[in-house]
C-alpha cells in the first residue's frame, strides 16, 4: 500500500501598517499570545486572497497589500504542525476589531510591543522592523 506524503500546511500573515504602527490580534485559541493576523490558505485560493480574507475576518480591516515581504518555513515555527507562511506587507485605514479567533487586537509599534507573541512572529516582526527582507 503507498503511502501518501506528509506535506506542511500553508498560511498566510499580513503586517498591517496603520497609524504608525502594525497591527496584532490576541489569539483566543492556543498557542497563546500576539500574533500578526493571518490563517490557512484554502484549497484553489491564491496567496494575495487569502491574506485578505484572514485580516478582515481577524482585524476587520480591508487591506491593500503592498508587497510580499518573506516566506517562513521552519518546522518548528507552529508547536502544532508544520507550517509554511508567506508574508505580506499591508496597509489600512480604519480601528482594527478583534474577530474570528481574535480576541483582542491593538496596534503597536516596535518599542510597543507586548511581551507574549505567539510562534515565530518575534522574528519575523523583528526582520520587518530591520527591513532584513
């Protein structure tokens, strides 16, 4: 019998500039902490679609993406599965309100941001604040 391959899941995030800042969304579910808003893409969906959808149902917010910024893929990075997410720079207008699986969400800035961030979005926070990519 074959088996078949076990391949990462695919999300997407979106660094959303606003009011001088980015915004973050408190997740409800674990793992906890801040995280930049963002999910699965689903199947036959693009990239640039699904990091839209995912902002607006988490922040409210309708984006323009600006750019696509970098992909993150390792293993590690999600502690429940394999995870592979490309993220977009985005721009808003507006007050982001907590949705979906967001239970809160704020905007911060690089000297603002709160202690508990969720999976790898330190680094790729960090990466964006040093314009690394």
């Amino acid at each position: 019998m074959e088996s078949k391959p076990k391949n990462p899941f695919l999300t997407v995030d979106a660094i959303i500039e606003i009011e001088g800042g980015i915004v973050l969304i408190k997740r409800k579910n674990p793992p906890p902490g801040w995280a930049i808003p963002g999910g699965f893409v689903d199947y036959g969906e693009p990239l640039e679609a699904a990091v839209c959808r995912e902002a607006k149902e988490e922040t409210g917010l309708d984006i323009r993406l600006v750019r696509q910024f970098h992909t993150y893929s390792a293993p590690g990075r999600d502690p429940r599965h394999h995870t592979v997410s490309t993220i977009f720079i985005a721009a808003a207008s507006g007050r982001p309100e907590a949705g979906d699986d967001a239970k809160e969400a704020g905007i911060f800035t690089r000297e603002t941001l709160p202690q508990e961030i969720a999976f790898d979005h330190r680094q790729i926070l960090e990466d964006y604040f040093n314009r690394k990519y």
